[in-house]
C-alpha cells in the first residue's frame, strides 16, 4: 500500500469517526490529530485492503478491535464515550 492510499483511507476514516464530534463542536483538532497517530499503523495493518469510503474502515477496524492496538483502542473509546455525554 502505498504512503498516499493510507492517508487517504486515514482521512477517510476520521471524517467517519468524527463527523458527529465535530457537527456537535465536541471534538478538538488535536484529539483529532491523536486519533489519527494512534490508528494510522493498525488502519495499515488491518484495513489496508479496504476501500475507504462508505464507513468500511471503522467497520474494519471494530471487526479487528481485539488485534488493533490499545492505544487506539483507548482513543476511540474515549471518543465514544465523550459522543455519549454531549
């Protein structure tokens, strides 16, 4: 996979991820930016066949919760559960 293929199914999966945060003004670009250092190797490792767009990276990635890192985990948890108090 190629550098350019992974941002873009990066930036696509954070437009996924985000797009409620950000609609509710609950989410800050450095959050953001942590979510996307914490996820870009295992979107590479897990997803990196799948074709963004569509929610197929976060449907890839929740389909691979137990093998992606905690530190993703945890930060798109802890997004969640931000999402849930707002």
């Amino acid at each position: 996979m190629t550098r350019k293929t992974v941002f873009a199914a990066l930036a696509a999966l954070f437009t996924l991820l985000t797009a409620g945060a950000f609609a509710q003004g609950s989410m800050s670009m450095s959050q953001m930016r942590e979510i996307k250092s914490a996820c870009k190797a295992d979107v590479k490792a897990y997803c990196g066949s799948v074709e963004p767009g569509g929610g197929r990276l976060v449907m890839c990635l929740k389909e691979n919760e137990s093998k992606i890192s905690g530190q993703c985990n945890q930060k798109i948890d802890a997004l969640i559960k931000q999402q849930q108090t707002n």
